[in-house]
C-alpha cells in the first residue's frame, strides 16, 4: 500500500472527470490489511487492491465497470458483493463488531441495486442457520464454515428450505422494482447457478462427513440442477459445482460402468458440448494435481471423445503428455514396494513377502483418529466382500508404544492388524511421505506399488477399482 491522500482528493472532488467506464468504491474506517476485488465470473481473472491513505480510507478503481458486472470485495476474512455502475463511487464502512469476526462491511448509502444484493446475499447466507455460506469467494472449495455439527446444520427440516431457496430468490428478484433488463436477466441465472451450487455443496459436505446419512433424498438435490444450461459457462464455481455434482452421484446414486471408463460416462451425462468439454479437461488435472493417477492414462484416452475444440484439444494433448511423464517418473507407483516387518496383535511377525501372490490394501491409522475409525467400517464391508476374490487387508497403526493395549482391544481378531510403534517416524511411513491419515497405499501381487495414496474405501471409485483389477 502506498499514501495516496492527494490523489483520492483529487479524484473525489473530480469525479465528473472520471472515465465513464470506471467505478470507484471507497472503503471508510480501513483497519488495514489485504483489501481485494474480484470480478465474479470464471471468464475474468482480475483482481483490483486497494490503495490506503493516512486517513483511515481505502480505494479501488474498477476499470471496465457495467451493471452485468458481480464483483466480491475481500478484506479481513469478511466479504461483500456489489454491482458497480460506470461513474459510480461507491462507498462501504468497515464497522467493529465484536459479535461478528473481524466486524462487517456495510454500504454508506447503496443504489437499488446493491439494496437487492444485500438482500439475496442475507437470503443465501440465512437459509441454513448458523452456518456461514461465503457463495461469493472465487475458487474456495469449502464455502461453508460451520458454527454448530454438521448433522444438526443438514437436518431435514433446513435442507427442505434449500429446495425453495430458488424460487424465493426469485420471488425476491421480482419484487425489487429493479427496471433494468439486463441485470434481471443476469441475476436470475446468478441465483439459479448459486443455488444449484449450494445443492452440490451440502452433497459434498456429507461425503466428506464419513458415515453421515442424508436426511432429504440426494435426487432431490441433484434433478435441481441442470448440466446443459449454457450460461453455466460464466459461473465462477463451475469446476467445483461439476465436482460435486458428480461426487453426490457417485456416493448416493452408484458409479456406472468400469473403473476405467467412470469419467468419460460422467461426462456423457452433460449434452452440452462446451461444457462437457470443460468438465473433462478440468477433471483430467485435478487428477493430475491431486496425484489419483491410478489408470489415469487409460482413463483420459476413454475421454479424448469428449473434447471437440481447437483450444481443448491442445489442452487435452498436453494433459495427457503430463500424466503420461508423470506416471512414468513417480519415484514410488510402480516399483517394488518397500519391504516391511511388523507385529500382529498376536505378537507375530508380519513381513509384506508374506503377502506374495495377492493384492494387498493397507490402511495407516491410529487409534485416536476419528475419521480412521470411520473409514474402518468401509474397509471392513470391502473386506467382506473381496477377501476370498485374491485381496488382502491389512491394518498399519502408528500409535505410540504406549497405546499398544488399547490399539489391541480395538482391532480383536476382525482382520489382519499391524502395530508401527513410532508413530510418523516408522521407516515404512516416512519412505512413502505419509502426514495425514487415513492414507491408503495398494501394492500388486508381485509386491509392486500400484499406488501410495490410493482413494478411501468409502469413496465408490475404490471399490470400482478394485473389481476391475481382480476382473470380478
């Protein structure tokens, strides 16, 4: 931040002198701090900072300002939409609050259009109390930041508000005796878009909670949402809304098809091309990214279908030359797995040669690990259900020593349990860089690892896999 008092005297007292397709929006009582503005739309990069004066004032010039504009104004972990106008000079208070984190931004005096914002964003954040649904932060995979447990937020009752929220906001829109054709037309598909993502939100937020039920149907939550709505293409969380889309089907509606061919038959499910195209190439890094490259050569080739553009195809082709580099050059997927040699819960020894001529999933846990023991019921219904189809299961806890009494009365005589003894410091934990558990490594039955950090049992796709390797 620099002083710039004279020039914010400069402009504010010329603003008639102003470019007309620039908006200004001055923030009063600045505490100081990163103070951003985002352009809400997944087409637009920009970011506008403020600029501070010794006065307590922030400014920011927003070039290229028009009423089709939604823009998200950042500062202290709180947030704020707003339209801005061309000539606008906007300006907001930043008011302590010892109720409210960091306080609150509020409008000195809003036009028509920022009353309503402040109307539909006080609709969104408001329809599932106690939760704060942050919809307007670009490129935030978790927009939800929960004051109470997530089962009493997800109860019946506030999800059966999340089905009407559309049409009040609608309802709302309507009423706001906004004339302008334009941003009518805009909001509208910015409410259908933010709801449809809210939906996908609460899919994801369930998946992610292991074990939690869905009080409401998920078709409920899914049919809402339509893939083939062009405009979609502008949302600024269309990669995330696809992601969870997908992600609810999967946890309550099934995987169709093989393992290999999951994404390409996903994709199919969106008709419109652009989109679908999208959705692909986006789904192809985040892989990539992510590390989940188990078959993931094969898995991009099933999509190449799928991607029709000039611009796609290029992108396609350098994806697929990455994930090809990358599977090759992984220092440990497809080499021999590090040998190991581990108690059971009967004092024997365990070593992985014992494990020759079978696949062998390995969960690292702990007993003080709540979403271990969650994902232990997924690993023992797997357990169940390919044990004697030529894959084995095996337990690795890295407690202390001095939890190995309780570490025995909690695995019994189930399956097959190992004991580390020193926690992230065992050798076969720290080859493979595990920090966070659960983590799930699967070796081959040649004692090759075929991944290090393969997908958990309560993720479908997992189960999917694992049939298609044991051709079941």
């Amino acid at each position: 931040m620099r002083n710039v008092f004279v020039l914010l005297s400069l402009f504010l007292g010329c603003i008639a002198c102003s470019s007309p397709q620039k908006a200004y929006v001055v923030v009063e009582n600045f505490p100081g701090g990163e103070c951003v503005v985002d352009v809400l739309s997944r087409m637009s990069d920009s970011r506008y900072e403020a600029v501070s004066d010794a006065q307590s004032r922030a400014v920011i010039t927003l070039p290229g300002a028009s009423v089709d504009s939604l823009y998200v104004m950042a500062l202290n972990g709180r947030s704020k939409i707003f339209s801005a106008i061309p000539g606008d000079t906007l300006y907001l208070v930043f008011e302590e609050d010892m109720r409210k984190l960091n306080g609150c931004l509020k409008f000195k005096e809003a036009n028509e259009y920022n009353r309503y914002l402040e109307r539909w964003e006080e609709q969104m954040k408001g329809v599932i109390p106690k939760i704060e649904f942050n919809f307007s932060i670009k490129n935030a995979e978790y927009n939800m930041r929960f004051l109470q447990p997530i089962e009493q937020a997800f109860c019946k009752e506030n999800l059966e508000k999340v089905l009407t929220l559309e049409n009040e906001c609608l309802q709302e829109l309507k009423e706001s005796n906004i004339q302008n054709q334009r941003f009518l037309e805009v909001q509208k598909k910015r409410i259908q878009h933010v709801c449809w993502y809210l939906n996908t939100c609460i899919l994801k937020f369930t998946d992610s909670n292991v074990g939690m039920k869905l009080p409401i149907d998920a078709h409920k939550l899914l049919d809402g949402v339509d893939l083939n709505d062009r405009s979609l293409m502008d949302f600024w969380q269309l990669s995330l809304l696809l992601k969870n889309y997908f992600i609810g089907k999967r946890r309550f509606i099934g995987v169709e098809g093989a393992f290999d061919e999951y994404l390409s038959l996903e994709a199919e499910k969106i008709a419109q091309e652009e989109i679908r195209e999208f959705f692909v190439l986006d789904q192809l890094d985040m892989l990539l990214q992510e590390d989940r490259l188990e078959r993931l050569d094969v898995i991009s080739t099933a999509c190449e279908k799928h991607v029709k553009s000039e611009a796609g195809r290029k992108r396609f082709l350098e994806l697929k030359t990455k994930i090809l580099q990358k599977i090759k050059e992984h220092p440990f997927n497809g080499k021999p797995a590090m040998d190991f040699a581990f108690e059971d819960q009967y004092g024997r020894t365990v070593k992985l040669a014992d494990f020759k001529g079978k696949y062998l999933l390995i969960d690292v846990w702990a007993t003080w690990c709540g979403p271990c023991k969650k994902e232990a019921l997924y690993m023992h219904d797997l357990e169940k259900e390919l044990a004697d189809k030529g894959m084995t299961f095996v337990s690795l806890s890295i407690d202390q020593k001095s939890a190995q009494k309780t570490w025995v009365k909690m695995v019994g005589d189930s399956s097959i349990a190992l004991f580390g003894t020193n926690d992230y410091n065992t050798p076969f934990v720290r080859h493979y860089g595990i920090e966070y558990i659960p983590h799930f490594l699967l070796i081959g039955p040649d004692g090759t690892m075929l991944s290090c950090q393969t997908r958990k049992p309560s993720d479908p796709l997992l189960r999917k896999f694992l049939i298609q390797l044991l051709d079941i």
